[in-house]
C-alpha cells in the first residue's frame, strides 16, 4: 500500500514538473493584423486586434487565430511530452 502511495506522489511530482515546462511554451498566430500568443496553459497572453477590420471580420479572424494557434499548442506540447519521456505509467 506504501508503495503505490509512494508511485502517486513520484507521478504528482512528475506532472507538475512537466506542466511547469509546457507553460513555458508560447505559440503565436498572426493574422490580417490580428495577433494572438497562447502560453503552454492553453491561456491567451497577448491579444492584438486590428483596426482596419469591420467588426464581423475581426470576429471570424479571432476565431481563425485562436484555434489555429491552439492546434499548433496541442502538437507541440504533445512532443514536448513525448520528448520529456510522456506520460508515466501510460506507455
């Protein structure tokens, strides 16, 4: 029983570490002036929009940023933990 508590404490401490690592990442995805940077938390840091768009334009251009730049977060934090060795216990 001591043991699998100890294995839960090593993989709690193994994911933070990682999830310490991840937040350190930033993608950002630019367009039509619109600019939006994501942190490794999936969290927007920066947000810049353009004057020169109509409303409507700059909503659908947001959108575009915001999933773009959250597939290219999901693919590089996803080898990032790859690279860290993935998740333990889940190979």
């Amino acid at each position: 029983m001591f043991s699998k508590l100890k294995q839960f404490r090593d993989l709690r401490s193994q994911a933070k570490t990682m999830q310490s690592a991840l937040a350190q990442e930033t993608v950002t995805e630019e367009k039509n002036g619109v600019k939006i940077v994501l942190n490794g938390n999936m969290e927007i840091i920066e947000l810049k929009l353009s004057d020169s768009l109509s409303k409507e334009a700059q909503e659908n251009t947001v959108k575009s940023c915001f999933n773009d730049a959250l597939k290219r977060a999901q693919r590089i934090m996803a080898k990032k933990l790859q690279d860290m060795g993935g998740l333990p216990g889940m190979n």
